[in-house]
C-alpha cells in the first residue's frame, strides 16, 4: 500500500461522483491540476494516489517506463486520459 495522497484533482475539468471538504474525491475520471501538481516536489509527486481514491496509483512516466522494463507482474498500467471509474485494474 502506497501511503503517498496528493490533493492534485482538477475538479473543474473532471467528473467525480462526490467532492469532501479535504478535497478527498470519488472519481469517475481523472484529470489533475497542474498547479497544484507543481506545488509538490516532483519526489512527492512522482507515484502518488489521488486523495480519496484508494487503490488506484498516479505513476509518473518515468517511474512506468522502468517498471515496464523490468516486466513487474500483478501491474497494470493505464494512461492517465484513458483511465475511468469502469476500467478493470489488477494490482
């Protein structure tokens, strides 16, 4: 379990079933805030889960491209912008 959530949701440009008041989201898709991103060291910010939304990882494309390398099992990697509420994870 990663313990790294980042208040980084854009809620403007998102769907979202429900947003509380610390910012905690439950998504139905996901886009970021780039300024609120930028805020947080890129150390912080390089694999991070939206606050809110257990279980589901933000890995910089750096990070992925490593782990793709490596042939990491029980992973799978989605795009950002392709990435839903209905989409099939295996972690």
């Amino acid at each position: 379990m990663l313990d790294n959530s980042l208040a980084g949701y854009d809620f403007d440009n998102s769907q979202y079933i429900r947003q509380e008041a610390d910012d905690s989201v439950s998504a139905i898709n996901i886009r970021l805030d780039a300024d609120k991103l930028l805020a947080i060291p890129f150390a912080k910010r390089r694999m991070f889960e939206v606050k809110g939304m257990r279980s589901t990882y933000i890995v910089h494309e750096s990070a992925a491209e490593r782990l793709i390398a490596l042939n990491a099992n029980g992973l799978h990697l989605v795009p950002l912008l392709e990435w839903d509420m209905g989409f099939g994870f295996t972690i």
